[in-house]
C-alpha cells in the first residue's frame, strides 16, 4: 500500500492572514484567495496526472492545529485514507479525530512522536477547481 504521495499544504500560524496573502500577491507573485493560495504540479511518477498544493497562513489564535503546540502544520497527500487509517492505528500511529469528507477530498489528522501533528489528504483536485480559479 502506498501511504504518501506528495505534499498537499504548507500550514503556518501569523498575526494577520489577511496582510501575510496581500505581501506574498504584492512581493513574490502569489495567486491568493481568502484561504491563501493553491500550487498546481504534476504526479512524478505520473505526469499526466495534476496535483494542487495549498499553502494557507492561519490566524495566531487558531486551535486547527491542536494538540500540537508547533506554530505550523504539514499537510501530506495520499491515496487510499481509509485503507491507511487502520494500519497507522495498528503501528501505534496516534490517529486525532475523526475522519472527514469534502467535495475536495477526505482528510485525517495524526501526531509525529515529537508532537507534530501531521493532515493526511486523499484528494479531490476537481473539488477546488473554482478555488483555483477564484484566485488573484
């Protein structure tokens, strides 16, 4: 079984997410929306295949990351959640949560052994197409 296949996020806390998206459109050319901005690529092994990576700045305050008291979260994609869930389990991976469905893919969260806490991603990629073009 394959577990991961890419990153899927790069996940950071700041004062203002708002003025952070402004001074990345504004210095470096990122294409933002109200969630940050989304990177597309392509599989590696499978270059026909298109891959979207998010970057995301999120408030100081947030609790999204929790239990981890890190200031930042690394989003992984992979390509059967379901069928990795129980086997993370069953190698004393600590699963946080539940597991969630999105018209964009299905997501579940684990925790390193230093505290980390890590997003598993099985994507969707058509579910953010109108995110991707909404971006500026």
């Amino acid at each position: 079984m394959k577990r991961v296949i890419g990153i899927g996020g790069i996940f950071f806390k700041c004062k203002d997410p708002k003025a952070i998206n402004a001074w990345y459109k504004e210095h470096l050319g990122f294409k933002v929306n109200e969630y940050g901005s989304l990177f597309q690529g392509r599989e590696y092994d499978e270059p026909e295949k298109e891959t979207l990576l998010q970057w995301a700045p999120f408030k100081a305050d947030t609790d999204y990351f929790e239990p981890s008291e890190k200031p930042y979260m690394f989003n992984y994609r992979v390509e059967n959640l379901e069928g990795l869930l129980p086997v993370l389990k069953a190698e004393g991976v600590e699963v946080v949560g539940e597991m969630q469905s999105f018209p964009y893919g299905k997501f579940a969260h684990i925790m390193d052994p230093e505290g980390n806490k890590i997003e598993l991603w099985e994507p969707i990629n058509e579910g953010l197409q109108g995110e991707l073009e909404g971006q500026g």
